[in-house]
C-alpha cells in the first residue's frame, strides 16, 4: 500500500429517477459502482469497509444536477478518462460522469455559493416574473423550522444574483445563492418556498437543476 494516495475527483450529473435518492441512497449507488469498477480504491477502517470517498454537498431531494462530484482517493495513480469510463459503464440510468482530475492537495468546493437554473413551461413567462420577483425582493421571508420551532428568515442576503437566461428556448432563470452561514437559509429551503409560494402553478416549474458550485 503506497503512504501516498492518488485522489481523483469525478465529477457527475444526475437526472431523471436519479433526482428522487437521497443524499445516503446517492452514496450507497456511487459505492457499490465504485467496487464493481475493478479501481485500486483505499477503503475505510472499521467493521464495515467501504471505498475511501469525499463528497460534495447534499443535494435536495427532487433536484437535478449537473455539478456534483465525488473524491475517490486510490492505492496508485490511474488515468482519469479510464476511470471516468469504468465508472460510467457501472453506474444506473440518471447518473453520468462528466470529468475526471486529480486534486490532491487541492480544497474541496463546500457549496458555500452555487448557481440553480430554473426553467419553466413554454408560455409560462408570467409564473417565471413572479419567481424572479419572489427572488428579487430584498424584504421576502420564508418559513424555516430551526431547533424544533418555525420562525420567519429574510431570503435576501442568500440571494447573490437573478437574471433571465437568454440563450434559453423556453423561460429560464439562473440564480446564484449564497449558503452555510449563521441565519442564511440554504438554497434548498429557498426553492421550496418557491415552489410552494406557486401553488396550482407550481406545474410550470419543470426543472430545478443546480449548475456550478463557486464556491
């Protein structure tokens, strides 16, 4: 066993029915892919090992992604776009590689700001106003539940930036969220309150896709 671990960062999507796992159940399928990938992976002590992995930041239930990624930390050097394929051809439908580097001595990105895409309905440009305004309005609170209680929180300071994208085909919003500090609801609860704030028109909002980490 070399003293010295060659960590390779993957970095994937997930759509489809791969929105609908939690955080734990995304784990356990990247895990057992993993195993199955004949890769020189360290494992982890104890009772139960498993494949030496680093994740990134938890994504809501329901979201898409396309800027997830994992830390893989390996017995010996490998050649990323090997391991990128051997991963690939393990991994269920919804789930997709997109790169792979190595990075050791390299921080992980903890999320602290990122970027969601929303895209709605052809012919939806009224319910998209009424998200980007939601968003945009500095005054806007929404309800969290902290240490069993439910108290109202400002969205604003957790909101960086709301533009239109418009290279789009149908109404689309690119919103970039700051996160993780001291009373700033996270960009999950944000979304949801979105969604809920939307009611019967909840229907137009067809993806909740989260795009770039900065973070």
């Amino acid at each position: 066993m070399s003293d010295t671990p060659f960590v390779l960062e993957l970095t994937y999507a997930r759509s489809g029915p791969a929105i609908y796992l939690s955080h734990l159940d995304a784990i356990d399928v990247l895990s057992r892919a993993i195993r199955r990938t004949g890769l020189p992976y360290r494992i982890t002590q104890g009772c139960h090992p498993r494949p030496r992995l680093t994740f990134g930041p938890p994504l809501p239930l329901g979201h898409a992604s396309r800027c997830e990624f994992l830390r893989l930390h390996l017995e010996r050097p490998v050649d990323p776009a090997e391991a990128a394929q051997a991963l690939s051809r393990q991994l269920p439908a919804g789930f997709t590689v997109l790169e792979a580097r190595p990075v050791e001595g390299q921080p992980a990105l903890t999320g602290s700001r990122l970027r969601y895409r929303l895209v709605f309905r052809e012919g939806a440009e009224d319910t998209c106003q009424t998200v980007a305004r939601f968003l945009g309005d500095p005054s806007q609170t929404i309800l969290v539940r902290r240490d069993g209680k439910e108290e109202r929180v400002g969205i604003g300071p957790a909101i960086i930036a709301v533009a239109p994208d418009q290279g789009a085909s149908t109404p689309t919003l690119l919103v970039d969220f700051e996160q993780g500090k001291q009373g700033l609801p996270s960009a999950g609860k944000i979304l949801t309150a979105v969604v809920e704030a939307l009611g019967d028109r909840r229907e137009d909002l067809i993806l909740i896709e989260r795009i770039a980490l900065f973070s």
